[in-house]
C-alpha cells in the first residue's frame, strides 16, 4: 500500500518535487515484521515502482533516475542481508533460551500439589530479564511421618547466583532423607556451603557471600511446624477469621557466615492447624518497591486473601505485587504457601483414592 501511495502520489505533485526516494521506508517497515523474503520481494517492488515512475515521466535512463534505482536496490539488499542477520540471531537466541529453561527446570524443580496434609503452591520471579530462576530457591521432600521444606536466598540475583543456588538444592535433597534432626541437617547445609565457598568464592569477595535459609518439618499427624532461621525472614501465618501472625523466630547467621554446629541451632515450633496456611518467602517480595521507593506492603496485602487457597493466594499477591513494581523487580523473588487440609478432607480424599485404585495416596 506505501508503495502505491507513494507511487501516486509522485504523480500527482508538481513536476519539480520527487517522491520516489520514500519508496525505501516500504522495505524497511516490512523488516520489522517479516522474514528475509518477503523484504526482498518488498524491495524488488520499491525497485520497480521507482523504475515505473521514470518510465511515466520519460526519464527512465536520465543519469538522476538510475541514481535512484540503484541507490534503492542496494538499500534493499543491505535490508534484507540485516534482515537475515536478525533471524539467525534471533534462531540462536531461541535455542539459549530453550537450554537455559531446560537447565533451569532440572535445577529449580516445580513443587508438588499434594504433600502429605498439605497442599502446596509456589511462584518464582526472577529480576533478570529472560530468565525464570536466580538467586532464590526452594525444595520440599517427602520423609518418614511428614514434610520437609526449604526456602532460601543466596545473596546476589539472577545467574551469577545459581551455582550457590544449585549446591544448596542439592544438599538438601539429599541430606533431608538422612539426618533425623533439623539441627543436624541445618549443620549439613552450611558445611556444603561453607566448602563451596573455600572453592570457588573470589578473594575480592570474601566473606561476602552468604544464603539465608528457612528449614521447616511439617509432622502427618502433629499440628504443629518446626523451624530453624538461618537468618531468613519467618513465614506469615494466615488463620481464616483471624489475623495474620509472624511466628516469633531465634534466628542463627546465615549459611556461609560462621561454621555452626548442631547445637548452634534453635528449633521453633509453630501451630499449624488444619485450614491455617503458611507463606514463605524471600526478602525480594517485601523489598519491591514502587515508583516513589515505597516498600510493598506484603502483611497487610496476604491479610487480606487470608481466605484463599494456597494457588488463588499466590497469584492475588503476584498481579498486587507487579501493580506496585511496575512489572520491574530488583530482586528475585520466591514464595511458597502451604495449606494444611482438615482431616475429614484428607480422610475423604484417601477414601477415594483408595477405593477406586486399591493404593493409598502418594505424593
């Protein structure tokens, strides 16, 4: 349609104004939204409909009109050749992407729905553009008799943190199964930080690297939830029909900070009846800020959704949060909420389970 109009209009004007050199923004609008092809096919019919203008005007083989028509045509192919540079980047840059989330899944495994008592929901966002892990993270496994959960957040953002990130996850994946105590996996964690550190940590950035971490043992059969701080914010507990509370934590350094034995560590043990819901996070949620450099008001906003369950809590909180950043976090930011379900609800639902299959639930 430009070319058209262009070509029209060059006709219509007076004899001394020449519209033809405009016909090159025809290729190069058709490059922002096109392939190479269809950009050599635009630029062929610029060429032409330049030519078509000289031949009207009975100047086609004028010095001033072959001036034109090669100054268009080779416009047109430096178009197209950009136009292809453009795609095979952008072809690159999709398959960086699609190992990048492969390797980010394997690290950051989703949570399950269903553990034990408990139904569970988790959100990830990551500061950095393009990427959907970072410094933040968090892992549940299934032991004997309940649930453990970590949530933590190595210090930095984005991927200069997800080496710490990935030793952490997989020290407690693999030490949860092993260690009776929370102490004693607490202890655990900090030494496979503390040796990771004296491997790898820079010499400009000693000391400077650490990981606060939440470790919580969430009984079957014991309304009650056990806790050890390494220097992570304490979870929010949300009761339908009354506020929310902050358990009152006794916190140790964070992981990489001093080397703490089990005795180091102070378990706190929280309620946590059936219907009641406990949202984890990381200190990237409650430092978001706004526009004017306010803080999000995180308590008094979950306060509200106190009622919802753990999937509809965390995405009120995820639209409520990036109405208040913009859609621009300058931290990574990681929330887990667990809902432990009433009795007669898991009853049911093991009933179910058991009477259409023949096993008992797994999660």
């Amino acid at each position: 349609m430009l070319i058209v109009v262009i070509t029209a209009a060059d006709q219509m004007v007076p004899e001394d104004v020449h519209l033809g050199p405009l016909l090159v923004i025809a290729p190069a609008i058709t490059a922002s939204f096109a392939g190479p092809r269809l950009t050599a096919l635009i630029g062929f019919l610029t060429v032409a409909a330049q030519a078509y203008i000289g031949w009207h005007f009975g100047v086609l083989f004028s010095r001033n009109v072959l001036v034109q028509i090669l100054a268009l045509t080779v416009l047109s192919a430096l178009i197209v050749f950009f136009c292809l540079v453009r795609v095979r980047h952008q072809r690159q840059l999709a398959q960086v992407r699609s190992v990048a989330e492969a390797a980010q899944h394997g690290l950051l495994w989703p949570l399950p729905e269903r553990m034990g008592p408990l139904r569970i929901a988790c959100l990830y966002l990551a500061a950095e553009d393009e990427a959907q892990i970072g410094g933040d993270l968090y892992a549940a496994t299934r032991i004997t008799g309940g649930v453990r959960i970590m949530i933590g957040d190595v210090r930095g953002k984005g991927l200069s943190a997800i080496g710490e990130a990935a030793l952490l996850l997989g020290a407690f994946r693999e030490a949860a199964h092993r260690h009776v105590t929370l102490p004693d996996l607490a202890a655990t964690l900090e030494q496979s930080v503390t040796r990771y550190l004296a491997d790898f940590e820079p010499t400009a950035e000693a000391g400077e690297r650490f990981a606060t971490t939440l470790l919580l043992e969430l009984p079957d059969d014991d309304h009650i939830t056990r806790m050890i701080s390494c220097g992570h914010p304490p979870p929010l507990l949300l009761t339908p029909g009354s506020a929310l509370t902050v358990p009152s934590l006794h916190p140790a350094p964070p992981l990489g900070i001093a080397e703490t034995g089990p005795d180091g560590y102070t378990i706190d043990v929280v309620s946590f009846e059936p219907g009641d819901t406990l949202l984890l996070y990381t200190d990237g949620v409650i430092e978001a800020r706004d526009a004017d450099g306010r803080f999000y008001p995180f308590e008094a906003r979950a306060a509200q959704w106190n009622k919802a369950g753990p999937e509809s809590l965390l995405h009120h909180i995820q639209r409520d949060l990036h109405a208040h950043t913009r859609g621009r976090l300058d931290d990574d930011a990681a929330l887990v909420a667990l809902h432990r379900e009433p009795d007669s609800h898991r009853r049911r639902r093991h009933g179910r389970v058991t009477h259409s299959s023949g096993f008992g639930h797994a999660s």
